[in-house]
C-alpha cells in the first residue's frame, strides 16, 4: 500500500518497480504467485521463464490490464492498485499480441493513441514524426499498416508504445515472429531507449538475446520467481564452472569416458553422438597436456576439443527442469 509516508513511493524512488507478495488468481490456479522484486531505475530487465510462468500475467497486472489478486505493487513510484491512472501515464506498453489499426496509417495510429492520453496535438505530430524517424518508418508513415511486415508492425507498435514518452517501457516478447534483421534492429532501439534513461522490462524465450541485452534476468516458473541476478551471476551459481567438450572420430567406449571423467575431477559424464561433456567444479591444472598425453598413449583421434563456461540456458533448463508445459 502507498502512502505519501512511504519512503519509496513518488518520482524520487529509486526504483522504477518494487513488487510485494503480487498475486494474481484466476479461480483456484495461481498464474503469479507471491512475486517480490525490484527494479532499479534505467535498468534493463528481463523475465524468462517456460510457456505459462506467469510472464505476460506480471507485465499485464504491471500496466494495469489485470488487478492482482494480493499483494502490492509500486510502478514509476505510484500504487497500482491505487494510483492506476498515474501508473498508465508513466509507462509504455508494447504488447506480446500487438493491437494496431490495420486499416490506419502509422500517423493515423500514433494520432489515435495520442488522442487517448489526450496529448497535445503539435506534440503528438512533433513525437510521431520524431520516433517513426527512430524505428526506420519514416518513409511508410502515410501507408496503411495492415500491409506491413510482422518486423514492420512490431517497430510501429514499439513507437506506439513510445508515445507519451514513458519512464518504464514494458515489451512483452518483442522479437517473436521477427526476422533476424529485424531483431538486431529492436534489439539496438531497445539498447539506444535504455542507454537514453529508459527503465526496459521485457518478456522473452531468447536466451542469447537475454544474455546479451539484459543487465539482470528474473526466471520464473510455475508463478514464482526462482533465480534472480546478472547473466554472470546466473551462470557462476552453476554446480560447475566449465563444461569440456570433447569430438571423438567414432563413438567412446563407457569405459574410456570413465576413466577420462576421473582424469578431469568431472562431476558427470555424458554423450551425445560423438560429443562427450565433462563439467567440472574447476579447470584441472595442464587440462591440454593432460588430456593429449591420455589420448595419444591410446591412439584415439578426435574432431573437436572446446572449454566453455555454463550457457544461460543451461542455467534455466536446470533450474525449470526439461518437461513441456501447457
Ligand atoms: N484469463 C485467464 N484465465 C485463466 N487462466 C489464465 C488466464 N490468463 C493466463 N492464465 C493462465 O496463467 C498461466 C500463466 O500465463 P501467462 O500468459 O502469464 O504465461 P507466460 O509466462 O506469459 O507464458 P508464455 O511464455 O507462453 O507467453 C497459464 O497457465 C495460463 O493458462
Ligand atoms: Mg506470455
């Protein structure tokens, strides 16, 4: 609950979301289950999480589309629950369904939306022109958008979202459905929103688009948040610090991979064709020399030898484990 005693609520907070136990029911099942987190101003945030974690639930209970069912949420310092309209004007919105009007140009769209913040018209045709320019537009702002590529609608639909020039942009798994170009070009416009002081908080299923743009990640499964941290730190709380991958010229005996797993201190074993993983806690010291001196005393050849660190989603396929969600 806020009340102007609350040390966090208003502009001066330095954070641009402070959740607390939010919750949100749809009869007996549980979609967001007691979510406490918070988000700094200017940061750029991103919640991953399998099919049906309750990702787009928490951005639409966050915007205002859905009331919590318990728990409490400050946004841009104001009260969700009480303060919803001071919320709708602090925050930009781009959907995970983009609702444009296909019939209307980009113009004619960013003109309707401008007429429902009841923005000034000048203004509206000053931004318009200015963010159509940004998400490359410019050039179709008088063609009508229903002709347009997912790519293209999903630019309009950010610009939409950029209208009333928001303090918090919320995009729910913006790049679904885009080319690649297209999603370095969002994934650039969303750095270039976020580098100019525009807190980011978005939704995806691309981990190297997590890993890459992110400055802290939030996984959630079944509701609840589960991790929370920086790709880094997400990636160190692994029980292992390196995975060694070894190629083989023909599929490895069980023995040898035995005897190799005792060679490196591997915490398992596994194979994959003719592709054996080893994590290890820690990098054995000489690892090379080691390893060549173990193989060549036994005449087998291989094709590839790499050490890697844990990828992000190694991190979330073993904290949300591999079964399919509804
Ligand atoms: N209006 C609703 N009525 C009943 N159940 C709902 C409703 N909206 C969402 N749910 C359920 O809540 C759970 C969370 O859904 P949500 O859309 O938030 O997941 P998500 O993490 O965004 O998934 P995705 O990655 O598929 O977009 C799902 O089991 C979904 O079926
Ligand atoms: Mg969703």
């Amino acid at each position: 609950m806020s009340s102007p005693s609350n040390p966090s609520a208003g502009r001066s907070s330095p954070y641009a979301i402070e959740l607390n136990g939010l919750t949100r029911r749809f009869g007996s099942f549980i979609a967001v289950d007691g979510l406490s987190l918070k988000v700094k101003k200017g940061e750029l945030f991103g919640f991953l999480g399998p099919n049906g974690a309750g990702k787009t639930t928490t951005i639409n209970m966050l915007t205002t589309l859905l009331k919590p069912t318990e728990g409490s949420a400050l946004v841009a310092g104001y009260d969700l629950s009480e303060e919803d309209a001071l919320v709708r004007s602090r925050i930009g919105v781009v959907p995970q369904k983009f609702s444009l009007f296909e019939e209307l140009t980009p113009l004619e769209n960013l003109w309707y939306i401008g007429e429902l913040y009841s923005m000034d018209r000048s203004l509206v045709q000053r931004r318009s022109e200015e963010l159509l320019k940004i998400v490359t537009l410019y050039d179709k702002r008088d063609v009508r958008s229903g002709t347009f590529s997912g790519g293209m609608k999903q630019r309009l639909s950010v610009a939409a979202g950029l209208l009333h020039s928001p303090e918090i942009l919320f995009m729910d798994e913006p790049p679904t459905g885009l080319d690649p170009q297209s999603r370095i070009a969002l994934r650039e416009l969303t750095q270039t929103l976020n580098a100019s002081g525009m807190t980011v908080i978005y939704t995806t299923h691309d981990m190297d688009e997590a890993d890459k743009l992110c400055d802290r990640i939030g996984i959630m499964d079944h509701g609840k948040l589960i991790a929370l941290g920086t790709s880094a730190e997400l990636k160190s709380s692994q029980h292992y610090s390196h995975c060694i991958e070894i190629e083989f010229e023909r599929v490895p005996e069980q023995k040898l991979l035995d005897e190799l797993k005792a060679l490196v201190g591997a915490i398992s074993v596994s194979l994959e064709g003719r592709r054996a993983s080893l994590p290890v806690r820690r990098l054995p010291p000489d690892l090379i020399h080691k390893l060549s001196d173990f193989l060549s005393r036994r005449r087998i050849s291989t094709r590839d030898f790499k050490v890697r660190e844990p990828t992000l989603e190694e991190v979330f396929i073993n904290l949300t484990k591999k079964e399919l969600r509804d």
